[in-house]
C-alpha cells in the first residue's frame, strides 16, 4: 500500500506543514511564496504564526484573505502549546481549509513543536506531513566555530527536518558554501536538501492533497512520494555540492509521522500488545482511545518503550486518534495492523449487540 492510498483512507484529514528553522533564517520569506503558490492554484490555505513577542510583525507580510491563527507571547513547543489544538480547530470549523502552514518561532524545539502540532489532532482532524527547516547557510557556519546553546538549537531543527532549504547561497563563498552543505548533512543524511537564494525553491512538497490536478507533480511523480529540486533553484547545485542535471527525487523516509482516526472502540488487551511490539524505530506515539472492554476513554502515552493510560472524560468534541512520530518506521504495516483492532472492535460490539 502506497502513502497515497494510506492518505485517501483518511477522508477529511487536513494536512500540515510545519516551517522551522532559526531567527532570521527566511522562514517567512518561504511562507509568502508557499502562500501565494496556494492562491494561485485555487487552494484553501490557512495559516498559524508563533512569535515570542506580543506582537505578530511578521504576520502583517501575509494577504489579508488568508485565515490566519496568531500565537503570541511564547512558544508553541513549550509555554503555549495547549492553546495549539483549540486555534486549529477554529481555523479548521471556521475556514475549511485545504491545508494548514504553522510557521514556528525561531526559538522552537523541533521535537517538542512536532509533539505539539500531533497532540492537536485530539481536537482538529489534522495531520503533520513535513517539518521544513530553512537553515541560515551563514549563520550556520558562523555558529559552527563558536559552538553555545544557539548551534545546537540549530543542529536540532536540521536532524528533525523532511526536508530541509539551505538558504543565503548567495551569502556564501564556494568554498564556504560546500562547508555548509557539508555541516547540514553530517547532521541529517536523509531529508532532501535544496539550496537557495531567498527561499526560491520547488513548491510541490507542500501539495495538500485536495490540490491533486491542481498543482502537478513534475516528471509523472506523485509529489507526496518525492521531492524535486526544480529549475528554479538558481544556485545549480543540489545535494552534497554535486552539479544538478534535469529532475532529482529523494523520498522521504527521515523523521515520519502516522496519523490514524480511530472509527469505533478498540479491544484494550490487542491495543496494548501492538503498543509493546512497536519497532524501535518509533520512538513516540500518542493519542485517544475508547476501549470495547470498558466502553471509557484513555488518553495514553508511548515513550521509551513505556506506555501509559489515564481514563478520562473529554469535555467537547475530542477525537478518538494515535499518533506515531519515528523514524524508517513501516507505516503501510502500522495502519494494517490499527484497521485489523478496528475491525476486531467492531465485531465485537455486534456480537456483545451495541
């Protein structure tokens, strides 16, 4: 089974993008063409901001006909993460988008914003396709010689990107430039990488999937499966430094996220053991679930090998849902194996007559 067909298993799943990447690196830059690439072929876009401060200066460079969602005077990855999953919801009843752009503040931790944007899919049918990160090729180099706490945020938000934008080319000396490349893909050999000048790249990552036929894939591809570094990407240059010719695809197979909408009840026993045989690979997972032999719901926790359940009682519309964040992890065999609880669930309950 095909990511493809995965995705088309989940009707009414809205897909997310997610911009990282530090202070000043060109994050915005990349949202406004992403933005305008949207509008320009008749797609629904809507739009997240986290700044630190109390004031969005950024924000007033987006069109004022996109909907957008302000999350101000912290951090989405730590002091106002909760507030996430009630701002997508809204922008989700009251907008309809087609896809959803959260562009996080330069300060974010990468894992902890990925845990956050996931933890809202309790509250939005949501699901985190790509962590982008813009790296600032001079700023990068700079904070490689001096080392400190701003490199490592830096050395973070490379090794958690889908993919990742090299930019300031222009910036850079050749020399400086392969150094560059070089650094970014010691820490993350996997993601694609493109190198640009003020963020001019191939577009078609951020396709939501309502948009298929409308923004094409290039080469016969589809664009979910494989990443392009068009023509535009005037620096010539594309992974490692090497010389580009023609179309060059890399799938993506780094940092993974599953998302999977429960329908009905599961069996608490079979859940847990799926849980404990979760490859390594998957190294977090989350979600809600209502169990066929106590007909509660959990919130339930997976980490390091360890899994955790609470009963609760959600106030509101709160969706049954798990949530896999790992890596090289087989998500065709995964959704397998949470359609076959399903179905179990579910005949269970006939027989029991619910």
């Amino acid at each position: 089974m095909t990511d493809k067909e995965m995705r088309q298993q989940e009707p009414g799943t809205v897909p997310v993008h997610l911009l990282s990447g530090f202070l000043g690196s060109g994050k915005t830059t990349l949202l406004n063409r992403i933005v305008d690439h949207y509008k320009a072929a008749g797609v629904r876009a809507a739009v997240v901001m986290n700044e630190l401060g109390e004031v969005n200066l950024d924000g007033q460079l987006i069109a004022g006909d996109v909907p957008m969602a302000e999350m101000l005077g912290g951090c989405i990855c730590c002091t106002i993460r909760g507030d996430l999953g009630s701002e997508l919801k809204r922008l989700v009843d009251e907008h309809r988008p087609e896809v959803v752009l959260i562009e996080a503040t330069g300060a974010a931790n990468p894992i902890e914003m990925m845990d956050a944007v996931t933890e809202a899919s309790m509250l939005a049918r949501v699901e985190l396709r790509t962590v982008a990160t813009v790296v600032d090729g001079p700023e990068l180099l700079a904070r490689s010689r001096k080392g400190g706490r701003t490199f490592k945020l830096m050395q973070d938000q490379i090794r958690c990107a889908t993919d990742l934008i090299v930019n300031k080319a222009d910036r850079l000396g050749s020399e400086e430039l392969i150094e560059v490349q070089q650094l970014v893909r010691e820490l993350n050999e996997y993601a694609p990488m493109t190198v640009t000048v003020r963020c001019m790249t191939e577009l078609g990552i951020f396709a939501p999937d309502a948009a298929e036929g409308r923004i094409p894939a290039r080469g016969g591809r589809d664009v979910h499966e494989a990443h392009l570094c068009g023509a535009n990407c005037s620096h010539g240059l594309h992974r490692d430094g090497q010389e580009q010719s023609g179309e060059h695809y890399v799938s993506h197979e780094h940092v993974m996220t599953l998302t999977h909408y429960f329908n009905g009840p599961v069996d608490s026993e079979a859940f847990e053991a799926l849980l404990k045989r979760l490859p390594n690979d998957v190294y977090r997972a989350k979600g809600i679930v209502t169990l066929t032999d106590t007909r509660s719901r959990f919130l339930f926790q997976y980490a390091y090998r360890e899994s955790d359940f609470i009963r609760i009682t959600p106030q509101g519309e709160v969706n049954d849902v798990a949530v896999f964040i790992g890596e090289h992890f087989a998500k065709d065999r995964l959704l397998e194996e949470l359609k076959r609880l399903e179905e179990a669930g579910a005949s269970a309950g006939n027989g029991n007559g619910a």
